[in-house]
C-alpha cells in the first residue's frame, strides 16, 4: 500500500487551481470525492467576549505564501486550543483558526509491489485522485488567534511556537489588537496590521 508523500510536495503555490471551471459558480468539475476535511471546529475558549475586550491577542504569521493541508490545522487546533484549556481554563482565553480548507489536492498513487508495471497506467494518466483538501493562504496572512490577558502571555506564546512547527513555513508571533498601549508595550511583541499584512513599526505607532 502506497504511502503518504510528504507535504512539500503540495505546500507551494502560484496560481489558480486546474481543478476549478472559469464560470461563476466554480464547480468541481474535475477532481471529485476526496478525503474529508480533518478539522470541524475553528474555534474554542470562551466566545461570548469580544476580541476588542480581550488584553491582547497574539496571532501566528506565515512569512511564505503556502498552503496548509486540514490535517495541519487540525493538529495546530488541538496543541493550542487543549494545552490552554488545561493551563488557563476555558473562560480565560478565545481561540480560532483562520483558514478554511477548501482546496482539494490530488495525487497520482504509483504501486511499489511485485508485478506493478502489469497492473498500473504510470504517467499515461497522471491527472491524479483526489486525496485530501488543504487551505491556500499569502505571505502575510494570519493562521491562527488567542485572545487572552497580559499574565498568561508566556503560555500562548510557547503554545503558538509549537503550532508553528506544524506549518511547513517560517512563523512570527504578533499582536493584532491590544486593550491599552502599556499593556501592548509590556508584551515586547511587534504589532501587526492584520489587514494590509504588514509590520507596524514603531515611529507609526500611536499611543491612543
């Protein structure tokens, strides 16, 4: 049985899917069935506050434009979302991840049996099945958010370290929101602009 081919060989991207008709509907026209999405939750932590009430809310950026298969969200939901349920308790942070799989990839399966050549096409129809669905996200773009107060700011940082790590992407921890300047300026994280995905530096920071 044919293995899982390692995830560089899906994770770049250019342009626009093959799979998708020019028309206003988008129909899957070509790659149909596939697996299902590993992630159904997107979010966890208490929902009924406001992300502008929260202290901060550190974020986790991708540098490269990429995508990110749903096993990867999954997998960067439960070390996030569980460790902070167990650390913190449920009310005292909200979590969500942004990207939503969508995009289906496919894969042209080769057999590594005795007697392949007799039973497989090769590359005579390498078109490929459908495997599995990832998410296409820029350079830039915010994976995931925890909102949650000044005191347990170490512990979602090393938690977003490690959900960096499921990412096949250099990542950088930001604050995209925060309640006041010195909590901000207490936190030593930069402040990112999460809608035109850029850096705020200092000289343009503002304090309110």
């Amino acid at each position: 049985m044919a293995h899982k081919r390692p995830w560089h060989c899906y994770s770049s991207w250019s342009r626009r899917p093959y799979q998708h008709k020019r028309s206003a509907n988008h129909r899957r026209e070509y790659a149909r069935g596939g697996a299902q999405s590993k992630i159904a939750r997107f979010w966890g932590g208490n929902k009924s506050i406001p992300w502008e009430d929260w202290e901060l809310v550190i974020s986790l950026v991708v540098d490269r434009q990429i995508q990110i298969s749903s096993n990867s969200l999954e997998a960067i939901r439960i070390t996030v979302n569980s460790a902070l349920q167990k650390t913190i308790g449920r009310s005292n942070y909200r979590f969500r991840v942004r990207p939503k799989p969508f995009q289906v990839y496919r894969e042209n399966r080769m057999l590594s049996v005795a007697g392949a050549d007799r039973i497989q096409t090769g590359m005579r129809h390498s078109f490929g099945r459908s495997t599995g669905v990832c998410a296409r996200v820029r350079a830039g773009s915010v994976v995931c958010d925890v909102g949650a107060s000044l005191n347990d700011l170490a512990v979602v940082r090393d938690r977003l370290r490690i959900a960096s790590m499921k990412i096949s992407s250099p990542c950088s921890i930001v604050v995209t929101k925060y309640k006041t300047p010195e909590v901000f300026k207490q936190s030593g994280l930069p402040l990112y602009d999460d809608k035109k995905r850029r850096e705020i530096p200092m000289f343009e920071f503002v304090a309110a």
